[in-house]
C-alpha cells in the first residue's frame, strides 16, 4: 500500500497552493494526497494557548496517518521537521521545498536578514494584506515567469478564507526564532529537497550547508526557479516527487 503524500503549505499561504500539483500527481499516485492548512490558515482553527511549533504540530499530527511522506514548502519545513522528530511514526519520509532548518541569516548561515523578517512584522500589524501582496513578490522575484507565478499564488489564496492575524505574526516569529539545524542533523528518515537557485529568501548556499549537517539529505536545485519552484516549475517537481515516491 502507498503512503500518504502530506503537503503542508508556506506563511501567509493556504493548503490551495496545492491544488494544480495535487490534481496533477493523483494520476501518477495511487496512494492517498492529503493537503493540510497550518492552523489559522485558510480558515483553520489556531491552537487553543500559544502558537508555537509544538502546539501547531500536534494539532496536525492528529490530521496525519502514520507513515506518510510529507512535502512541505517554506515555514511549512519547520513544522515538518519538528513533527519527523515527535511524531517519527507519522513521518516515512521528508520533502523540503524551498525550506531550511534555520531561515535567519547568521554566522555561516545564509538565510534572510533579520531586519527584512523585522519590517514584515511591522508591516502586518499596519496592512495585512498588502505585505503578504509584497511577501509574493519576493517569492516569486528572480524566477523567468516571476508575473505569471504571483498571478498564480494570488488566484489559488482566494479560494480559501483569509489567514488569522495572529498566525501571520506568530508565523513570522517562528521563522525568526526556531533554529532546528541540531534537528536537522539528527533525524533518521530520508530527507530532500527541492530549490530554486535564484531564491531570494532561501539562499542556495544553505543547501550545501543542510548536506554537511545530514549525510542523508539528497538535493536538487532548478537553475531558473525562485521561492516557489512547484508554481514555476511544476513538471520538474513533479518529476522529482515521482522519483522519491
């Protein structure tokens, strides 16, 4: 029997990101495709308390069947990562997609600038909207269909609710804070990933820095593609995923 392919989407984004990717992989795929809304987005509930990394994954590993393979794009690796260490009979398998265990640059670290992650947070309190109208032009920025891929993101995030306020903020800090690299390093499942190299927010110089971390993690980096390469990129994703599944 096949094991469950879970997406888990990326901030300010909802599980319809998924959708054309979903729709296309079901014909190859005779497993089941489970695409899942992080708490509080696209109009799922946020955790009762805190909104942390523990209280996000436990809320989805009761959505999860034990198993699965799971493909996760942006914020969503974090959550990934830390339900492969918790829950490991939940996780057969991790895809990263455009996703490190650490987003904030640092010594020997390529990642996004502090303040850049600064400045979205103040933006957001003033207009939610218009930053995560920024947050995709900077995903999309350096790719060859950069006006096309925003227009795509921008149709598929209509199709569900608005994300909660405090799930945008509380994503944001969760990219600012959550260093899982020693995580990263330790788990046990197979791990890959899926890049664009001209990612303005995951720098393709983090991907030979998660190799030297995991000796089990296996890459792949696509030449024109920026932070969303299943949107830019889609046949060559697909593609990949095939080859892993």
């Amino acid at each position: 029997m096949q094991n469950t392919l879970v997406f888990l989407h990326g901030w300010g984004m909802s599980k319809a990101v998924w959708q054309v990717c979903a729709e296309e992989l079901s014909t190859h795929y005779d497993g089941d495709i489970q695409c899942l809304n992080l708490p509080g987005f696209g109009g799922a509930d946020i955790p009762e308390g805190e909104y942390t990394l523990a209280s996000v994954a436990s809320i989805l590993a009761e959505q999860i069947k034990p198993n699965s393979v799971l493909v996760a794009w942006s914020l969503g690796g974090l959550v990934a990562l830390y339900l492969a260490q918790h829950f490991p009979e939940k996780v057969s398998k991790l895809v990263m997609l455009a996703s490190t265990p650490y987003f904030v640059e640092s010594v020997n670290w390529a990642g996004i600038k502090e303040h850049v992650l600064d400045d979205f947070k103040l933006q957001l309190s003033h207009d939610s909207a218009k930053t995560i109208e920024r947050f995709l032009a900077i995903q999309a920025m350096g790719s060859e269909h950069a006006k096309e891929d925003i227009k795509q993101l921008r149709a598929l995030l209509k199709q569900q609710p608005k994300a909660n306020e405090m799930a945008l903020s509380a994503g944001l800090d969760l990219l600012k804070s959550q260093d899982l690299r020693q995580t990263f390093s330790q788990l046990q499942q197979p791990i890959y990933g899926f890049f664009g190299r001209l990612d303005a927010l995951v720098p393709k110089s983090a991907c030979n820095k998660m190799a030297l971390l995991n000796p089990n993690f296996e890459y792949e980096i696509v030449a024109k593609a920026s932070h969303a390469p299943f949107i830019s990129h889609r046949a060559e994703f697909i593609s990949y995923l095939k080859s892993i599944l």
